[in-house]
C-alpha cells in the first residue's frame, strides 16, 4: 500500500547544495579521444607501409634523377613486346592523352595508338620516349598497325 499513497506518486527529489560548495564536474569522456588517436595511428602505419618507395618509370613523367635522363630501349626484348618509357609530362592535360595511348596499346589497338602518339607529340612535342615508341609501332607493319575489331 506504500506504492499508492499520495506521497509517492510524482514525488521528485532536489538536491540542494550549501552556497559554497560547488557544482558537481562532469568526467572527462577520455574514452572517444583515446580510440580516435590509436585509429589515426593506426592509419598513418598503413599509410606508410603500402606507399613505399616508387620507381621513377612508375609515375608519369618523373625520371629518376634531375641529371640522368631515362634510359631508352633501342628495340624490344621479345619481337612481340613493346617497351614504352613515359616522356616528361608538364600539365595534368599532357598526363590525360598520355594514358589515351597507352589505352589503346593494352587493347591491341596499334593503329589507333599511332594516331593518339601522333597527336600527343603534336599537343606537347615530340621527345625521345615517344619517338622510340614510334619507332616500335612502326616496326609492327601494316598488317598488326591496323586495328582489331574485339
């Protein structure tokens, strides 16, 4: 019968404090700083342990000195492989029509590669790299230049 008395239904407490005291403090919520430091720590690891070193021919028009030009292939190693080396890129434009040819090169696509090198050197001029590139599609004929309908 206590739970139906008057006196305990809607009852509220208040605390009251003495004027000299002060408020109690909230705790420090330490816990989401602590788990947000350890997953930038643990994404700066990752981060530097899959982005090693690159290799100068890795990334377009980088050589791998300022004073050593790339070294260029003077014929493929296999008659049916093409070595290409990235010429020296100068906007993100130059890198664009770059990966256009090379685009058609991994699609056996020889002829239209020729004519997306031909504009390249047109837009950008003409460097060792593509003129051994050239030289490369050149030596492929008529009968492979032409391209395959796949």
């Amino acid at each position: 019968m206590l739970a139906d008395s008057p006196s305990d239904r809607g009852a509220s407490v208040i605390a009251l404090s003495s004027p000299g005291s002060a408020p109690p403090h909230a705790p420090v919520r330490w816990q989401p700083w602590a788990i947000g430091a350890a997953a930038l720590v643990i994404v700066g690891v990752l981060a530097a342990r899959c982005s090693g070193p690159q290799d100068a021919l890795s990334v377009p028009g980088r050589a791998a000195s300022p004073t050593s030009p790339p070294t260029l292939p003077s014929e493929p190693p296999e008659p049916n492989m093409i070595r290409v080396v990235s010429p020296p890129m100068r906007d993100s434009k130059a890198v664009k029509d770059w990966r256009k040819v090379l685009e058609n090169l991994d699609r056996g696509r020889f002829g239209e590669a020729m004519k997306k090198l031909g504009e390249w050197e047109n837009k950008h001029g003409a460097t060792p790299e593509t003129e051994a590139l050239r030289t490369q599609l050149d030596a492929l004929g008529p009968e492979l230049a032409r391209d395959r309908d796949d």
